[in-house]
C-alpha cells in the first residue's frame, strides 16, 4: 500500500488518532490531494512567497516537513506558521503567537484555512498543510507528497548546497524502506497506542518490533537507512525515534526496549539529532504536551510526564567511525532562521 493510498475504510473518523473497541488502528488516509507543483498544473504553481506551511512541530508528521524545508533552505522561499502543541476537537490553534493568530494567514484556527478551501470539509484539520496566502486555503495535507514535492517541485529555489534526499539512482530502495518504515514504525506506534483491544495490540507489537530489529541490524553496518548519505528516509524514521522514549515507549505502550537500549538505533538517532536541521527543529516540551493532553481517551488526566532525561541526545554517537557523506556533495544548512528558533529550555541542544 502506498502511503497516500485513499482508504475508504468506515471506521476513519477526523484525522483518525483514536481507537475503536476491539479492533485495529487504522489511519485516515484520506488527504486534500491537490499538489503545489513547479508547472501549477493542480492549481498551485510554486512561487517564492506565496506559500505557508502550517506544521506543528509537536507532530511527526509536520516535523518531517519542517526538517526537509530547513535541510534544502526553504526558509526564505515557504513561511512558516507554528501552531501551538495541543487542539481540540475543531482544530489547532495559532495560541503561541501574538493575540493568537497567525500573522501571516491572519486566523486563530487552522479550520479556518480548511473551510475557505471546502466550506463542508469533512476530515481531520491536520498538520502539516500548505496554505496559499494569496486565497487564504489549504493547498494540500497530503504529508507523504508534501516532503517529496520540497525536494523535487521546489528545486529552483533550494539553497546552494542543498542535499538531494531523493537519489534517483536510489529511488526503488528508498521508496521500498519508506513503505515498510511508514506502515510498520510511524504508523506502527499508532497501532499500537491507539489498538482498541489486547489482541489487536499484541499484533502491533509484534509488527512493530519485528521492524525495529531488522533496522537495529541494519543500523548497525551502515551510518544512514539509504546509501551513505542522509536521505528523505532518515528523515521519516528521525522523527518517530525521537518521540520514542518520551512519548511512544509509555504512552503508546511501545516498551519492549527503550529507544536507548537498542545500540544502533540510538547511536543513529543521536547522530541525526546532533545534524543541522534535524534537532534543531525537534521541541520536547511541545511533543510531550501534544501527546499526553490531547489524547485523552489514553491519558484521561492530561498529566505529562517529567522525564525521561534528554542529556543522552548530546552525548557522542561514534557513528562517524561508519563513513558515510551526511549531506553527499551538498553542505550542511547554516544556523537557524530568526523567529523560528525552538525555546532552549525545550530541548538539550546548545
Ligand atoms: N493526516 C495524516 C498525518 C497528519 C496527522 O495525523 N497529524 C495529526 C497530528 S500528529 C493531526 O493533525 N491531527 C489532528 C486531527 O486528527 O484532527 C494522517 O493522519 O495520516
């Protein structure tokens, strides 16, 4: 299944993280499909400016965004609106910015961008989503689509130096590793936390943690999921690993092992983490109040943990020692854009 697969499965409900007695998790995969495109041949025609991308940096999914636009330098070229960690059941709001609203889009929810593209928008107000400033509506929350088309649609207006995350002569591996890693690890977890029954959940265990060995072993002969370079994979696998042990190990009942009890897999998400443009964007803080406060039916007292301890991220991986070129014949990004810093006290990178 390809991850932006339609599924017209009746169980999906908004946005889909919830669970349902006795069965299954299953992810609403429903997506406004439209594609910003160098040709605007769907209606959007990339154009520097014009663009914002509304991803909180709680979610994984808009994390993976938000690293892939700071890697190629987007910075200048799509804005960046930050809603706040947590949402109701109408939305995400814009409560981190001044009056609480968005001073680009002028909103204070994120629905309202949804509606002005469909009055009747049925599905979940989900981020990441791109919104066209010029009519104030989502152009598209097709996650999966959107890093892709960062790397390929956006390309005139990538930094110099820019990685390419998309090798071509890569391209069947990664895109085979990006399926399992999807259904299996990202989406996995999900299973897992949101399994409405023991039995469903000890299948997602089990699928989950078959994954997670096959990449501790293959983490453990090769510095990157892909070839000797960082690539779109990395970044997909990256934004899981880091809400492991805050977040998926407890909360999602994801605790065979600690992230930080498997050699190759912490050492691999360390050395990410310690790579301009990936723990540069990652908010601890944001990430744990996201989880534990809005998925009530899983943590009905909101009650975010304290730990656990994050000074293991700064400390040295060894990973070096497997070679490997992090950003291939490009450079590392420079430091990050003003305004878009994450609060110090919300990470232990210094
Ligand atoms: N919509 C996508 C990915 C984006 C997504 O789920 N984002 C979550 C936050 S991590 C969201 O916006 N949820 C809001 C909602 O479900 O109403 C999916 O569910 O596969």
């Amino acid at each position: 299944m390809s991850d932006s697969a339609t599924s017209e499965n009746p169980e999906h409900g908004r946005g889909g993280t919830y669970s349902v007695k006795g069965k299954a998790y299953t992810r609403d995969t429903r997506y406004l499909t439209t594609r910003v495109t160098a040709d605007g041949a769907e209606g959007y025609p990339v154009e520097p400016g014009r663009y914002r991308l509304v991803a909180a940096r709680a979610c994984p999914w808009a994390n993976r965004a938000i690293i892939v636009r700071r890697l190629l330098g987007l910075e200048d070229a799509l804005s960046l609106g930050l809603p706040g960690p947590t949402h109701d059941e109408r939305s995400w709001t814009f409560d981190l910015d001044p009056d609480g609203r968005d001073p680009v889009l002028g909103i204070e929810r994120l629905q309202e961008a949804y509606f002005k593209r469909d009055p009747e928008y049925p599905r979940g107000i989900t981020v990441p989503a791109i919104v066209d400033t010029t009519t104030g509506e989502v152009a598209t929350n097709d996650f999966a689509q959107i890093t892709l088309d960062l790397s390929t649609e956006w390309r005139a207006h990538h930094r110099d130096g820019a990685p390419d995350l998309l090798p071509q002569r890569r391209r069947d591996e990664l895109d085979e590793v990006n399926r399992r890693v999807f259904t299996e690890v990202n989406n996995g977890v999900y299973r897992c936390g949101f399994a409405g029954g023991q039995q469903a959940y000890d299948e997602a265990y089990e699928r989950l943690w078959t994954t997670l060995d096959w990449l501790e072993e293959r983490l453990t002969g090769q510095r990157y999921l892909v070839g000797d370079t960082i690539t779109e994979a990395d970044v997909r696998l990256f934004t899981t690993l880091v809400r492991f042990d805050p977040v998926y190990h407890g909360h999602f009942k994801c605790n065979r092992n600690k992230l930080a009890e498997m050699p190759a897999l912490w050492g691999y998400a360390r050395d990410l983490f310690q790579t301009p443009g990936f723990g540069d964007t990652v908010d601890f803080a944001q990430i744990k109040s996201h989880y534990y406060e809005v998925h009530r039916d899983l943590n009905p007292n909101g009650i975010v943990p304290l730990g656990p301890d994050l000074s293991g991220w700064v400390t040295p991986h060894g990973r070096e020692a497997l070679g490997g070129r992090p950003f291939g014949d490009g450079t590392a990004p420079g430091p990050v854009a003003e305004g878009e810093r994450v609060d110090p006290a919300h990470t232990p990178l210094r």
